[in-house]
C-alpha cells in the first residue's frame, strides 16, 4: 500500500514539473493578434528565420557604438539602441544592448520601464544618480544609487527607472538587457503624450492636478529618448 501512496506522490510531482516547464514563450513587442487568414498575417513574435545557410558574419554586426549621441533634446540624453531591429543576428537569442549618453549638468534618461527586460547598467564616464521603484505591493519603494566610472547597477524587469546625470561633464553608459526587444515605456510620454489623448478628467483625478495643467501638459511635444 505504501508503495502505491509513493508512486501516487511520484506521478503528480511529474505531471507537476511537466505543467510548470509548457507554458508560453515571453512576448517579444507590445501585441500579436491572432489571425486566420494567413494571407493576411505578417507577424510572428519575434521575426522570421534566415536560412541558415544564407547567413554571414554581417548579420551579427553592428558598427557605430563609439560614437556620441547627440543629447541636445529637452531631456538631455539619447539611447542608441542595439535591439533587434537593428542587429538582425539578435532573433531569439534573448539578448541587446544600448548606449545611452548624457549632457552635463542634469542630462536625464526619464523615469521609464521595459516591459520585456531586465536591465543591468555599466558607467563608462561620469557620474549618474539612478534609481527604480518597487511595485505597489511592495509598497513603491525606491532604491537609488549614485554611480562612477565602471559601477554597475541592475534593474529589474519592468520596474520604473531612471538615469540621471549629476556630474559637470558629459557622462556615457552601457545597458545590457535581456530580450531582442525590451521596449521602452517613457512614463510622462506615455501617460501625457499619448494618440489620441487620455480623457483630462481620467489624468486630473489620478495625479490630483487641476484640469488647466493636465491639458497644458498634453498640449506640449513629447519625445522619446
């Protein structure tokens, strides 16, 4: 009987473990609906396959990472991005980069999340106050660190983050992220600058902001970095 009661036990720890490894491959953009007509569908999540044997070592190169961004928008920073989109030898491999670049004297990377990604940071020069916040039921706290040359810092898939530049001379870092394609949520982008615009009363009531300054911020030019 007690032999029974093992194999029991045995048999559903396997169906378990069998459960918890089938499930679905992370989204790698913002949607893929599902068509039936497939004269119609162009999209797969991610993108398609090179035959194998057309591929050359171009495909997994990418040339231009020395070079400065140029950070003379509002925010003073620009991400030069190496996802997918841009290093075609990335698809499926879980992996991308970015630089990113600040001007001196409050160079800001905004108050951002990637949905898709874990970021880990490397400060090649300068010197930058970062920082991410936890989610609600962790109580949104916030964790911040002031980084130097050759300091590291990691942020965690999805949380609210940011880069900002403290130091009198133009700063540059590195990210790492895990996805192709992480994507980019610029929170005061998305929620002001949205097409077409969020209903006032909706942004009013949640920021607590009277109706005039809510308008007057989506009247404005939003950018992303």
């Amino acid at each position: 009987m007690k032999g029974v009661h093992f194999f029991g036990a045995f048999l559903l720890l396997a169906l378990a473990t069998s459960f918890a490894s089938a499930y679905d491959p992370s989204p790698l953009q913002d949607f893929c609906v599902a068509i039936n007509d497939t004269k119609n569908g162009v999209f797969v999540n991610g993108k398609f396959c090179k035959d194998p044997k057309l591929v050359i070592a171009d495909d997994f190169f990418l040339s231009g990472f020395d070079k400065p961004g140029d950070t003379s928008d509002p925010v003073g920073s620009k991400v030069t991005p190496a996802f997918v989109d841009q290093l075609l030898g990335l698809n499926t491999l879980g992996v991308s980069l970015a630089r990113i670049d600040f001007a001196p004297y409050g160079g800001l990377n905004p108050p951002h999340t990637h949905p898709r990604g874990t970021e880990i940071l490397v400060v090649l020069e300068g010197t930058l106050y970062v920082g991410f916040i936890s989610s609600n039921q962790d109580g949104n706290r916030l964790f911040t660190k002031v980084l130097n040359k050759g300091d590291i810092f990691v942020f965690p898939i999805g949380m609210i983050h940011f880069q900002l530049n403290i130091g009198e001379t133009p700063a540059v870092a590195f990210a790492g992220l895990s996805s192709q394609n992480p994507g980019t949520i610029t929170i005061a982008t998305s929620v002001f600058g949205s097409k077409p615009p969020i209903n006032p009363d909706v942004l009013t009531k949640a920021f607590m902001l009277d109706k005039d300054v809510v308008k007057d911020l989506q009247s404005r030019f939003w950018t992303n970095n």
